[in-house]
C-alpha cells in the first residue's frame, strides 16, 4: 500500500519563500516549517491505496485531457485552529471556478476506483508551517491579520501531480510519481 495524493506543485515558489521568510523572523514557538520541495496545493488526499497506481494513473490522464491550464491568485495568510493556537499555518488561494472544478473531477473520479475519501469540505491552500507551540512574541498573529486578504502572487496551473508520501520521525518527504499537463484549449 503506498500513501498518496493529488496535488499542484508549488515547490520552491519564491513569493512563497518570501512569506515563509517573513512569518519565521516573527514567530518563537515550536515550529516545523515546510520546506519548500514540498509546497504544494492539494486537490484530493487518499492516504494508503490498495488500489493499483496504474489505475488511478489512467483516470488522472483522463482528467488532465480535459481540462485547460489556468491561473490562481495565492491570497491572504491564515490558519487552522484559533488565532491565539494555531495548528497550520498557511497561505491561501482565491477561489476559481477551473480549480474547483479540476478538484472535483479528482475527487469523484478517485470514489469511482472504489477509494475511501475523507469526507471534508475542500479549503485550498499551501502549508507552510505546522504549530507544536505557539508563541506569539514577535506579533506573527498581528501581522498574518494585516496580511488576511494580501495578494501574494499569481500563479499558472499548467498540470498537477500524484505524490507519493513517505512519513519518517523527520517529517513527510514527497515524491512525484507522475506530473499530468493540462492539454484542453482555453475556452
């Protein structure tokens, strides 16, 4: 069984980068920043899969035929959990009509192969950090208020990917296994 999902790879994003940069220099507590060959925004988690990858490859190839590259707007620092004890903290995206449609059509599709998916409400973001301890100290949770809605950048989907998730006492590394490029016209 191979721990998997389907994500847009955002590895290395220098805007990212610069939003990371800024929120490390301003937070003190316990905290395992991403690094950033595993930024990504994931469009549908499916844990263990017993089902073949050779399958779920044929459905994603599917998928990519049929849709159009487009743009997303990064958009706004948050975070799961409450403000004074965050959990995750992340950036976030601005809702596009490709982008829900593309996570859609990976989340029923991957229901069709028979896999079990969380049943959650898709909220996209990139995570940039997960919170042990919070230590609020250097004014991160003032700050990611006055960023809430800040445009950060803008970004072209041209494909996304299957990962591969390995969890280690270090952390998850991630893998590519297959990158699926977009190949409909642009209506």
């Amino acid at each position: 069984m191979c721990r998997l999902f389907i994500a847009v790879d955002l590895a290395h994003h220098v805007r990212l980068e610069a939003m990371q940069k800024e929120m490390q220099a301003r937070c003190m507590g316990r905290v395992k920043w991403e690094v950033p060959q595993n930024w990504h925004l994931t469009l549908q988690f499916l844990g263990e899969v017993d089902v073949s990858t050779s399958v779920i490859d044929t459905a994603l190839l599917n998928i990519a035929a049929e849709c159009a590259p487009f743009s997303l707007v990064l958009e706004g620092i948050g975070c799961f959990g409450p403000l004074f004890n965050p959990k995750v903290l992340w950036v976030g995206v601005q809702d596009h009509p490709s982008l829900s449609q593309l996570q859609q059509q990976v989340h029923n599709s991957m229901i069709q192969l028979g896999i079990k998916l969380q049943d959650s409400r898709f909220r996209p973001h990139v995570t940039l950090a997960r919170v042990n301890h919070w230590v609020d100290s250097a004014g991160l949770s003032t700050w990611m208020q006055g960023n809430a809605d800040a445009a950060i950048a803008t970004v072209r989907v041209e494909s996304f990917q299957l990962f591969r998730s390995v969890l280690s006492p270090h952390g998850a590394t991630y893998k590519v296994i297959r990158d699926y490029k977009m190949e409909a016209e642009q209506g």
